[in-house]
C-alpha cells in the first residue's frame, strides 16, 4: 500500500541475539549449497548447452511435463491423465474399491497374512506354469510381482477366512478325479487326489467368497467422488 508523504513510519531496529549471531556463518553456509548446486548443474552441462541448445538442458523437464514426443512436439501429461481417467477412471475406482472393502473385512476379523505365506502361495503357482516364469508372464500383461503380491494378500486372506468353512469329502474328490482325471496335475494317485481336493476346496471358497462380498457391496457406506 502507498502511504502519503506526510505519514513518516517509525524505524524498528531489532536486536540479534549472540546466539544467532555465532550461528550466521553456517546459516549462510546452508543457504548457499542449492546455489551451488545449481551453478555446478548448469556447468557441467555447459558443453551440452554448447554443442544441442537449451533442448539438452531440458531433458528432465521435458520427461516430467511430456509422456512422449512424436517429431518433437510432446503430448503433454495431462493430455494423458485425462484420457486416463476417461477411458479407465471408473472401472479402476470400482477395483480399488472392491480391494478396500475385503481389506477392511479381513482387518476387522483380525486375520493377517505374512510374506511367507504369500511366497508359499506363489511358489506353488510357478509349480504350474511349467517352467514358465511368473514374472514374464505378469510383465506380458503390464504387471509386476508386487501387483501380484497384493493379489496373493487378499487371495490368502480370504482362503483364511472360509476355508474352514467348507468341506470336501473323499467322495467328491473321487469323482472328480474320475470325470478330469488326464486334466489333473499329479504323477501318482495321491498327487491327482491332492490336486483335485485343492482345486474343489478353492472352488467351494470361491462360491462362499462371492456370496458373501455381494452382501457386503450391499452394506458397505461407498462414496465414489466418479460417479
């Protein structure tokens, strides 16, 4: 704000402590590194300045504000976020959402998982890949080891759940291993019965899982801010 003329403001003249004082040198010190920083920066690029123009300087800039360049012209991130979330943006709420609501289930029920169990569970689906590695196989699909983690999470945690719950009786297993038997992984008798209870222990738990997540998409308070 512009003051009139005749309007004199006093002078304030603080005092600085000693303690303050003796710390100056070093305050001063700390101020001028990211100066230093910078000027070693620009330096050092100097000749890359020289030889390509401001483009090479730019570089890192560019990689943030750009997703990629096609003959120099770069599409800009949030050209790309906004496509994003158009094309996907609701269906990937709507799987954050399903993950949250078992999360919070299997919390409240106080059952945890451990990294062992979890490698436990994806050493014996690279038994089944036939030499195949998982890793490739995620990677072909855009995701990596640590998505799959925190699939075996929740896929752990729920077999944790209603596995008790369900029952397989040898009957069953026999008659499966009758009606699939060449389909069923095993060498010997007790390695196909052993695969056949597992797959119909999984099965009976995927019946009561899905059950039992319709009621709670039906209970559960969700407010999706995409709707």
């Amino acid at each position: 704000m512009n003051l009139p003329t005749f309007i004199k403001l006093p002078k304030i003249s603080l005092p600085i402590p000693a303690s303050v004082k003796q710390k100056l040198p070093t305050l001063i010190f700390i101020l001028l590194i990211p100066l230093g920083v910078l000027v070693g920066y620009f330096f050092s690029n100097i000749k890359a300045f020289m030889a390509g123009g401001y483009k090479n300087l730019l570089t890192p800039v560019d990689k943030i504000m750009y997703v990629a360049k096609v003959d120099g012209v770069g599409i800009p991130r949030g050209e790309w976020d906004k496509m994003l979330k158009t094309r996907y943006g609701k269906t990937a709420a709507k799987d954050l959402i399903d993950v949250y609501i078992v999360r919070n289930e299997l919390k409240k029920a106080g059952i945890t998982v451990s990294d062992a169990e979890i490698d436990a569970e994806m050493a014996n689906i690279e038994k089944q890949l036939g030499g195949q590695s998982l890793e490739s196989i995620l990677s072909q699909q855009g995701r990596t080891l640590a998505d799959f983690r925190s699939d075996m999470y929740l896929q752990v945690g729920v077999n944790k759940m209603f596995g008790p719950k369900v029952t397989v009786t040898d009957e069953e297993v026999a008659q499966y291993v009758t009606t699939l038997g060449d389909s069923i992984t095993g060498a010997t008798p007790e390695e196909k019965n052993a695969s056949a209870r597992k797959t119909l222990t999984d099965q009976k738990i995927g019946n009561e899982v899905g059950a039992w997540f319709s009621s709670l998409q039906a209970t559960v308070k969700v407010e999706n801010y995409l709707d």
